[in-house]
C-alpha cells in the first residue's frame, strides 16, 4: 500500500529553509488571526491545519505539539507588542497602554491566561519554564523603571522596585482575568492609573 507525501513534512532540500521559514511564519500569521478573533478553543492544531489547507501532519512537522504552538504565537506577539509606537516606558505606563490594546484582542488576553494556567499544572514543562522566565524578565524591566522614577522623585525611594514590579504584574494579570469575565464591570487601563497614583512620590 503506499503513502501520499505531503512536501511539508519532508525534510527542506536545497531552498527548502526559505520555505519552511515562509510556512512556519504563515502558520503563525494565521493562528493570531484565529485567535484574536475566536480565542483559543478555535486553537487546536487540526483547525489551523484546515484553515491553512494543510495535512496536520504537516503542521506537526512545525510544531509538534499544542503547547509548542501555544508558545511560538505568544512569542510573536510580544514581538510585535514591542513595536507598537504608543509604548510609555514608565513604570505602570506600559501596562495601561497594553491593556488598552488588549480590549482589541480578548482572544490573545485569553491565550496569555491560559499559558499561566498551564504552567502551574503538571505536564507543560515548557510552558512552565516560559512563564517563569516571562515574569523573571518582566520584573526586571519594570524594576529598572520604577528605580527611575525614583531617582527622578516621581516614586518613594525607600520602596523596593522588586516588590513594585511584582505588585504592577499581579495587579496586571489579575484585572485581566476579571476584565474576560466581565469585560463590562472592569477597565483594566483605569485601575492601573489609579494604582500610578497610590504609589505614593518622594514627598508623599
């Protein structure tokens, strides 16, 4: 009996890096549209295989797992996040402004509370280790900000911007678990200015 080949789940040949770097790209591409629009229930890895036209074996070939594409659209879309040109760089500018996107696309809001999800059960050991080093990163970041700030005498200084960050991300994090919830009783953007405004200034 014999086999159709599906030119995607073979091995690139010579030109075959370019167009598996190409497919790997749409696959993505698409899976952010998928998600942003249907959230990630639309995820799985045979939907996005038929959206695309594709075999899942093909797909598999990519990504060998939910998870594993779970990450890689994450992934991409801090990228992008990275870009955007509304980006305030302040301690708790950065957050408001990202919520105020995320209002846009509720689907990729729940694709993030779902890879936090996954990474405190057991058997999503990547998704764990991304997490982790996601928050380690994020409260660096913002630690840096928040020190300063308080150089600059916008943030008490004998606060510990550590702490600060940890807070920022928890009050983050929560208000957009509520906001999927109840996306009507809660504006996660107004509640983080109201938190820029109890950290208390230098002469607070």
């Amino acid at each position: 009996m014999t086999h159709e080949v599906d030119d995607d789940a073979t091995p690139p040949r010579r030109g075959g890096y370019r167009k598996g770097t190409e497919r790997r790209a749409q696959i993505l591409d698409e899976m952010i549209r998928m998600v942003a629009a249907q959230g990630v229930d639309a995820s799985s890895l045979r939907s996005v295989a038929d959206a695309l036209g594709i075999t899942h074996a093909a797909l598999r070939h990519y990504f060998p797992s939910r998870d594993e594409l779970l990450l890689a659209v994450y992934r991409e879309h801090e990228v992008r996040e990275q870009d955007a040109p509304d980006r305030m760089r302040s301690a708790i500018g950065d957050m408001r402004e990202s919520a105020s996107r995320n209002r846009e696309v509720p689907g990729l809001v729940q694709l993030y509370t779902t890879l936090a999800a996954d990474a405190v059960q057991e058997g999503h050991p990547a998704t764990r280790d991304f997490m982790r080093e996601r928050f380690t990163r994020l409260r660096a970041d913002l630690a840096e900000l928040i020190a300063a700030d308080q150089a600059a005498g916008r943030i008490r200084a004998d606060l510990d911007p550590v702490d600060l960050a940890s807070l920022g991300i928890a009050a983050s994090d929560g208000l957009q678990v509520q906001w999927l919830l109840d996306p009507e009783a809660v504006d996660g953007e107004r509640v983080l200015r109201l938190l820029e405004t109890i950290i208390p200034p230098a002469d607070g």
